[in-house]
C-alpha cells in the first residue's frame, strides 16, 4: 500500500490522520499543464527537427573558432572579458536546451 491509503472504514492505513488525501505534485499549474500537451503533442520528428536544430546552433557557435576570435576581443563588460561571457552564454544555451529535451521526454513518459 501507498501512503495515505485508506481501509474500508476510511481509517489511514499509514498512520497519518483519517480521511488524509496523498500529497499532490507540487508542479500542478496551467503552464506546466499546457507544457506536458505540447510536449506529448509533438511527433517525433518535430521533436528532432526542433531539438536536433538547437544543439546543431550549440554545437556550430560552441566550436566555430571565428565567433570566439569575435567574443575574444580583449574589451571587457563590466569588468569581465567578452570571451568568458561567451563560455558562459554557450553553458547556459547548452544546459537550457538538455533541461528542455529531458521535461519533453518527461512529460511524453520516454524516460526509463
């Protein structure tokens, strides 16, 4: 039995209080609602199309050596060379885009 199971007579099997309802998901909103049909919505191949286009834009800007020569100018943005702040935007797009692939295949029941 699970938490807040309850026995025929309404008493908690679990000891928590009777008539106690099992905790809910915490990430009930309308936009995690609207997100999990999006997501479960997409055909697999929009889903590649769409995945499979944002880590080829990671990968072309993470290691084109000509947009670092670019962002490697030596002018600084509030005390921080342009070259570290491209090694931090590229980390973010990249982690932005895994955290985005692993709630779609979350939401479409795809994870193991």
């Amino acid at each position: 039995m699970t938490p807040g199971d309850m026995t025929p007579d309404g008493a908690a099997t679990d000891g928590s209080a009777p008539g106690a309802r099992p905790p809910r998901p915490s990430r009930n909103g309308a936009l995690s609602r609207r997100f999990a049909r999006w997501a479960v919505a997409l055909s697999p191949r929009r889903k590649w199309a769409i995945f499979g286009s944002w880590f080829a834009f990671d990968a072309v800007v993470a290691l084109a050596p000509p947009v670092y020569w670019v962002a490697g100018d030596p002018a600084f943005q509030g005390g921080i060379p342009l070259s570290f702040l491209y090694f931090l935007a590229i980390g973010a797009h990249v982690s932005a885009g895994v955290i985005a692939l692993y709630c779609v295949e979350a939401a479409r029941g795809e994870i193991d």
